[in-house]
C-alpha cells in the first residue's frame, strides 16, 4: 500500500510537468468555425443563396430567336419565312426587341411583307407588371433570401458557440479543480509522513498514523473523481472538434485548457449594451428579412388585381438598316401599333393573395416582438443571476482565505507536536470544499456570463 501511495505521488507530479501544449480558446473557435459541419451547412446556405440570385439575373438575360417555316410542293415554293429576333426585358418592365423577316414564296400570307424588312419595338405593360412581375420579384426575393442566409448563419455560430463554450469552460474549470485536489494531496502526503516519522519515534499514536493515511486515502478518491470529470470533459469538448477533411477526432490528451480568465472574470455588460445589441440580434433580424419578403409578395399579390393593359409600338423598315419612320416625328408611316387587354371581373384569386400575404405580415411583426421578449426576459434574467453569482464569489474568496490561514496555523502547531491531526484534516477538507466550490461558482458564473452574450447576439458577431 505504502508503495501505491509512492507510485501515485511520483505520477502526479510528473503528469504535471511533462510536456503539455495549452489549447486556447481562440484556436478552439477558429477551428469550431472553419471545420465544424454547422459552419460548414450555414456557409453552403449563403452560397446556394447566391446561386438563385445569379439565376435570378438571367431574366435580364438577351434572348436571340430564330424561326423559320417553308414549304415546297411540286416544285413550287409556296412560302419561305425566316425571323431572327432578340429580346430584352429592361429593370423597368419594358420588353425592347428587333429583328429581321425574310419573307418569300408564291403564296405567301397576305399579311406579311413580301422580301426583307427589319424592325424595332418595345411591349410597355401599362398596368399589371409595370411595376412589378414575377420574374423581378423572383431576383428582388432571391436578394433578400441571399441577406437572410447571412444572418441566419451569425445566429448558427451564435448557438454553436454557446454550447462549444460551456463545453470549454467545464473542461478548463475540472483543470483548475485537478490541480488543487493534487497539492492538498502533497500536503496530506506530508502529513502522513511526518506522523509516520513521529510515530516511530514515540511522539505519536498508531491512531495518528492511521488518521494521515485515512486522510490520504480519502484524496486519492477525489483526485481519480475529478480526473474522471476531467477527461469526460474533455470527451465531449471533442463533439465540436472537426479537421480539415470534415472528420471528428478526439482531444489530444497533452492539451490543457486556457484558464486565464478564471482569474480575472469578465465584468457584467452595461443594459444598454444589452439592448443595442438586442436590436441587431440575428434572430431578431431573421424577422426583418421575412416581413420584406411577406411585403414583396404582397405587392406582387396586389398586380394580380390590377387587368392587363400592354402597349406595343414598332418602328418597320423595307431594309436591314434603315428606319426612314424614326425620324418622322408623326410615324406616319412604316410603324405597326396594337394593344392587349384582360381584367379579371371578380379578382378573387388576386384579393385572396393579397389578403394571405398582409396576415402574413401581421403573423412575422407579432412573432418578431414575442422574440424580441423572450430574449430580453433571459438577457435581464442571466443579468440578475451574475449579480448574485457576483456575490457568491466575493464570499468563497473570504471563506477560503479563512480556512487557508486556520490550516496554515494549525500546521505549524503540528510541526511543533501541539495540534491534532485530526482538526488538520478538518481543517483541510473544509478548506478543499470551500475551493471546489469557489471554482464551480467561477464556473457557472463564465457559463452564465457566455450564455448572456450568447441570447444578446454578442457571442459571434
């Protein structure tokens, strides 16, 4: 047993300065951002965003046509018609064309013109789809889409991070715990080796001796207990670690975490911080974005209402290149002139879009400002629990130096053979429970702190 004790002192202590690497929380982050498939689905989501909106473009896109119909019988050539045409739909809604008719045949259509002739014209929608159409509200909804996707990924990596951090916090806290337990455990060990010595020498009771290693004893439990905690933590500190090739793979175990911050903790943030932040919070924003795409849908919904009304205006030409018309001022001649109407009667389809996008509307505000409450009821609550954890720590601090200094005195009463072993380890275990707990409030108060930052929007901006 004596050498078990011996075994496990010498691995504690050289488990504790063998060569370790400190795994920062930054490089934690970085890697949890560029490799995790959270990070890795939000910036698919902006990418494939980005694709509608290019093909949204390609309505602005020039279209070249060709048509071509002839036939033959008998050797006659009855008619030979041939139209290359291209098309333009500008931003404003007005369809631009020119083309070229080439026209031939015995018995060509009295209706077309006989040999070549080119023309221009423009298709001016005058009441639907002059303001808006199905393809521009397709490119308009594509873009706001494609700003929706961005925030919805800061609100991804919101979340992501608040939990990755818990995980972090735990690990490095069950550090700082390991690390205690091991000194008080070298502590104990001089004890019991004192009164061992004291003990072959008269000056101490077989009961003495049997209380150290009791004491001892009771260590090693706690040290293999926390140990335990230690590496649980460390496992799942794993979930979030992804390479490069978007594998997972586990905690290297010759890292150790970061623990500068437990010993100075971040401050409480100012309410108006607080609520600044809250306006720009990325799930608040999500909101925004929908309501403008409910909004576009319903003045898309609201030309459905509206009839039909396309003018179409041509400027014609017996030639391939001259429009003798385009400078008549009148167009008196060679012009070619026409209109389109249709109006729906009852407009039941276009009311009834109309009227489901406008409670859509309603249905986005109401939910934005339930959103809105719900976070700022956690935020000013987590507000609270940091005052009070706050307290909890000025208070531990106290208690731990008080037990510290009663165990350093009665140490030093040992030493001189007038203390009792037993209010040593009284003491001792009164002063590694008041440490342990220190560092779990120092714990939950990081944790808290994080989560506060996490429900502001402020975790990853």
């Amino acid at each position: 047993m004596r050498i078990g004790i011996i075994t496990l002192c010498l691995f504690l202590l050289f488990s504790g300065t063998k060569a370790q690497e400190v795994y920062t929380l930054q490089e934690y982050l970085e890697q949890l951002e560029e490799n995790h498939p959270v990070a890795k689905t939000a910036g698919l989501r902006i990418d494939q965003m980005a694709s509608k909106v290019l093909a949204g473009k390609g309505i602005f896109d020039p279209t070249l046509t060709y048509n071509q119909d002839k036939k033959t019988l008998d050797g006659t050539s009855y008619y030979n018609h041939s139209n290359p045409e291209l098309k333009v739909l500008t931003p404003v809604g007005i369809r631009v064309k020119a083309g070229i008719e080439n026209n031939t045949g015995k018995y060509l259509n009295p209706e077309l013109t006989n040999g070549v002739m080119s023309y221009a014209g423009v298709e001016i929608p005058v009441l639907k789809g002059l303001l808006m159409d199905e393809q521009r509200a397709a490119l308009q909804m594509a873009r706001i889409m494609e700003s929706q996707s961005e925030v919805e990924r800061r609100a991804a990596l919101n979340r992501l991070y608040e939990q990755a951090i818990e995980t972090y916090v735990d690990w490095a806290g069950y550090y700082l715990v390991l690390g205690q337990l091991r000194d008080n455990f070298l502590r104990a060990q001089e004890y019991f080796s004192l009164t061992k010595n004291l003990f072959e020498n008269g000056d101490k009771s077989a009961a003495d001796t049997t209380e150290a290693y009791s004491q001892v004893l009771a260590m090693r439990v706690q040290l293999a207990e926390t140990q335990m905690n230690f590496q649980k933590a460390g496992v799942e500190l794993s979930y979030y670690l992804w390479n490069e090739q978007g594998s997972p793979y586990l905690i290297n175990p010759t890292w150790i975490p970061q623990t500068f911050f437990f010993e100075r903790l971040p401050a409480l943030t100012p309410s108006e911080e607080l609520s600044r932040a809250l306006s720009l919070h990325p799930e608040v924003l999500v909101y925004d974005f929908k309501l403008q795409g409910y909004t576009l849908e319903r003045k898309l919904n609201f030309q459905s209402m509206l009839p039909e009304l396309t003018l179409k205006a041509n400027v014609l030409s017996k030639d391939y290149y001259r429009f003798e018309s385009a400078v008549n001022p009148y167009l008196g001649n060679n012009n070619k002139f026409g209109l389109s109407f249709k109006a729906p009667l009852f407009m039941r389809e276009g009311r009834g879009k109309y009227q489901y996008a406008e409670l859509k509307i309603q249905e986005t505000e109401w939910e934005r400002r339930q959103k809105r409450w719900m976070l700022n009821s956690k935020i000013m609550s987590l507000q609270q629990k940091l005052t009070g954890l706050q307290n909890q720590i000025q208070l531990s601090e106290d208690l731990v130096i008080s037990y510290q200094r009663m165990l350093d005195f009665e140490t030093m009463k040992f030493q001189q053979g007038d203390a009792s072993l037993f209010v040593i380890n009284s003491r001792q275990n009164k002063l590694i429970e008041s440490l342990i707990k220190l560092q779990k409030t120092k714990t939950d108060y990081l944790k808290t702190w994080y989560k506060q930052q996490a429900e502001s929007g402020l975790l990853y901006q």
